[in-house]
C-alpha cells in the first residue's frame, strides 16, 4: 500500500459526506464577504427604526430581504467568475500533470514548462512538482541499473553451473573421479552464491515493506561470526587474503538476521581486502577492518538498494571485478543495505570509521545497549 503523506495544515472543511471544490469554496467567501457589510448597512441603518416603533412594516422587510438575497446572488456570480480566473494555473498545472505519463517517453525526465504569467505561489507548485520528478528520474537510474548489474550477476553463476554440469554429462566415464567432484563442487558453489544473492533481494524486499520484526535472544556472538568467516574461507584462501577474529561477546538479537548480516560485511570485506581482514568483538561492536582500496562513496550512498556504484581500483581477482579492475558493486550494495537494516532492526547502526587507500574500517553497532560482554551478568 502506498504511503499517504498529509499535511499538516487544516484540512479543508467537510459538510457531511460533501467536500466543496476550491471554486466553490471561493465564490461561497467572496458572497459572504459582500453580504456582511450589507448586514451590517442595514444594521444600523433599521435598528434606531426597530427600537423606535417596536417593528418593521412588512414592506420594508421584503424588501429588505430581496435585496440581500439579490447581493448574495450578485456576489455568487461574480464570485464564481472569479474563482475560475484566479485558479486558471492552478488548472492548468493539473492538466499538464496529468498529461505526463502520455506525453513522456520516461516519466521521470519530464519536466513542467514554466508560464511566464503564472503567479508566484504556481510557480513554485511547478518547480516542487520537477524536484519530485527528478527524484523519479534517479530512482529510475538507480533501479535500471541495479536490473542490468542483477542480471550479470545472476547469469554469472548460471552459466558456470551450466558448464560444469554439461562438462561432467559430456566427459561420460572419461572423467575421473577427483576431476568430476571438482566440477560438481564448482556447480554447488555457484548455486550457493545464487542463493545469497536470492535472499538478499528478498530481504531488501522486506525491509522496504518494514516486515522485519527481530526476535531477541541472548547469544554467542563468536559462533556467529566464525560460521560466516567459514563460509568465505574458500574465497579468501583464493585471493590470498587472511582473516583475523579478535575478542568474544553476548549478544541479545535475532541470531539468523545477525548472521546474514555478518555474512554481508565479511563477504564484501574479503572482496576488496588485498591480503587482510581483520574481525574484532566487542560488546555491543562488530569492527571490521581490511586493507582494500575504500570506500568508492559515503556509506550512506553505498548502502541502499538498487545502488550501482562503480569502484576503482577494486584488488585484481575479486568476485564481480570485471577485466578492467573494477568492480560494479550494484549488488555488493544490495549487501551493505541488508545488513545496515538488520543493525537498525535491533535498534544499532552502521557506521565508517575510516576509509581510504589503505583500507576501510566499518563499525557494526549490534543493539540498543543491552548487549553484554562475555561473562557478564
């Protein structure tokens, strides 16, 4: 369901189930406007008559009466010409907004004309409306290309299962053993690092719907971080890259969402860090640390979803480098912003302490302060 911002001005008034348009509501203000002073003309005009003879003639109060009802009449209809004058821009900024999804090849690059004779407060309107659409446009930018980088990552592992695969059917009885449980394992890895990926769209998707609710139990955080660190043994032993854990702590969270979590910054960690990454408990904090080429933008850009940020410099051999060194981190994003929504989930965040060309230092804040240390009551 979409979000419905109100204002939080007065709401325009409601008589019944009956809300008047603006057109109405003017001529309406613009009749009782010119009926008052007729009021009070009459006012004191009759009341000294009124005190004095104790009454009106019925003459002089159908004529009184007709000639008010002849004002409001007359101020009605001037009204209403004015009213129609007055929000002439205001119509047209409603008709050329509602003509933009007709007229516009991408909603998000078109732009309202600006009238030379429009009046300052319509003018304004204008531009509110093509500050809105800008953001359209980046939102559009940021999520076709998050769509292209997706779906080189996902066709990546793909096509490896499928070579693997087809190379073991191929090879028959040819193939010995050690080469086909090579192959087979390649196959397996590719369809576990698809499977990651799976779950981080879904739980980009969740955190952008709010679905998230933490379960909080006290918990090792050590096994945590050592199951993760296992699953990215592999590709650090690849890379020649050395992973370090310091320190031990008790953690009251969700202890899947801090997994993934874990996973997604040691993961990212391990693909940009050279030959070194280091891991330290503390109560309350996760730092890691590695000593690759930093950050490529704020951690607040980098850690949204479909972000596609390009980073120069990324190590030579890092997953999802491409032949140039660099690395197209439209997914590797995806990571940041699962597991900086994880961290906020339970109440923490994540934060930069330094980044730059000797390494980035990323501070994982894992709760509201009632995380304990090992040991501690």
């Amino acid at each position: 369901m979409a979000d419905r911002v109100a204002s939080p001005s007065r709401r325009s008034p409601r008589f019944g189930g009956f809300r008047p348009s603006l057109r109405l509501q003017l001529a309406f203000v613009i009749a009782l406007l010119s009926l008052l002073p007729n009021l009070v003309m009459a006012g004191l005009v009759l009341l000294p008559t009124v005190r004095d003879v104790g009454g009106l003639e019925p003459r002089v109060t159908a004529g009184l009466v007709g000639w008010l009802a002849l004002v409001v009449a007359f101020s009605a209809g001037i009204g209403a010409v004015l009213a129609r004058v007055l929000l002439a821009p205001l119509t047209r900024v409603t008709r050329d907004a509602d003509a933009l999804p007709r007229t516009a090849r991408r909603l998000g690059r078109a732009r309202l004309a600006t009238l030379g004779d429009d009046p300052p407060e319509i003018r304004s309107l204008r531009r509110a409306i093509d500050r809105l659409l800008e953001q359209v446009q980046t939102e559009q930018a940021r999520r076709s290309a998050f769509t292209a980088t997706l779906m080189h990552d996902m066709k990546t592992p793909l096509l490896a299962q499928r070579t693997a695969l087809e190379l073991v059917r191929d090879a028959g009885d040819g193939l010995g053993e050690e080469d086909r449980k090579r192959l087979l394992d390649e196959a397996t890895a590719e369809t576990a690092a698809l499977g990651r990926l799976v779950q981080q769209l879904v739980d980009a998707h969740r955190f952008e719907q709010g679905e998230v609710r933490p379960k909080r139990v006290p918990s090792e955080l050590r096994p945590l971080v050592e199951a993760q660190v296992a699953r990215r043994r592999d590709a650090a032993r690849a890379r020649n890259v050395h992973v370090e854990l310091d320190g031990d702590a008790t953690v009251v969270a969700d202890p899947d969402l801090i997994g993934r979590a874990v996973d997604n910054l040691v993961g990212n960690a391990v693909r940009y860090a050279r030959s070194r990454v280091r891991i330290e408990l503390r109560p309350g904090l996760l730092r890691i640390s590695d000593d690759g080429p930093g950050l490529p933008a704020p951690l607040e850009q980098l850690a949204r979803p479909f972000n596609d940020q390009p980073t120069p410099d990324a190590p030579d051999g890092a997953d999802g480098a491409d032949g140039g060194g660099r690395f197209r981190s439209g997914t590797g994003g995806l990571g940041l912003y699962v597991a900086r929504g994880i961290l906020e989930a339970h109440g923490g965040r994540l934060v930069s302490e330094a980044s730059g060309p000797g390494g980035t230092v990323l501070l994982a804040y894992l709760g509201d302060g009632r995380s304990t240390a090992e040991g501690s009551p």
